[in-house]
C-alpha cells in the first residue's frame, strides 16, 4: 500500500491537489496529529506564497473571510484561488511543534 505522507517526529507531510471545486483539503490525519478537532475555529493566513492555518484558542464568533470551521469529519477546505495556491503539486505540513498547518 502506497501513503501520501511521511511521518517524521513532529511533522506530517502530504501531497495534495484540488479537486473540482479547486479547494485544498487537509487531510483528517493531519488536523488531529496538530490537535485540531471537528468544529474548531482556525485563522488561515498568506506569507511570501505559503499558507498558514492556525488553531484559534479561545471563542470567535466573527464571519471573517480568514476565519474557517473544521469540518465534521476533522478536514479543513480553503479555496485554492481565494489564497493564491496552485491546484496541484501542493505540499501541506502539519507540524506539531509550530501548531500550524502550512501549505504550498
């Protein structure tokens, strides 16, 4: 069997492209080895073409366009052009130390 990820200490990689509704997803493995849960809040943000998601710690109730849900199967899904992402050849890290998701 083939994975789309290696698991280091602290780190997941993944390879990932969009699919027709050209969203990157983030894989479930990937949010839960960060703590990230079903329903949680998280901050994406936009660095020299790479993008970084957060956990928000404490309640946000605001409607803000950087500001997403995780989804009930523990995915998250950000809009490949909203961000500047490409739609395939993405690398995604999930890093355990940082807390944070990066994708590019």
């Amino acid at each position: 069997m083939k994975f789309n990820h290696e698991l280091t200490e602290n780190s997941v990689k993944y390879s990932s492209k969009t699919g027709s509704r050209t969203r990157v997803r983030i894989p479930v493995a990937g949010t839960r080895h960060i703590g990230i849960q079903p329903g949680d809040k998280v901050h994406v943000t936009v660095f020299q073409n790479k993008v970084s998601i957060k956990p928000l710690r404490k309640k946000y109730s605001s409607k803000a366009p950087w500001i997403y849900t995780v989804e009930k199967d523990g995915a998250i899904r950000i809009p490949a052009n909203k961000w500047g992402l490409r739609t395939q050849g993405l690398t995604v890290t999930c890093d355990q130390l940082e807390g944070n998701v990066t994708v590019f």
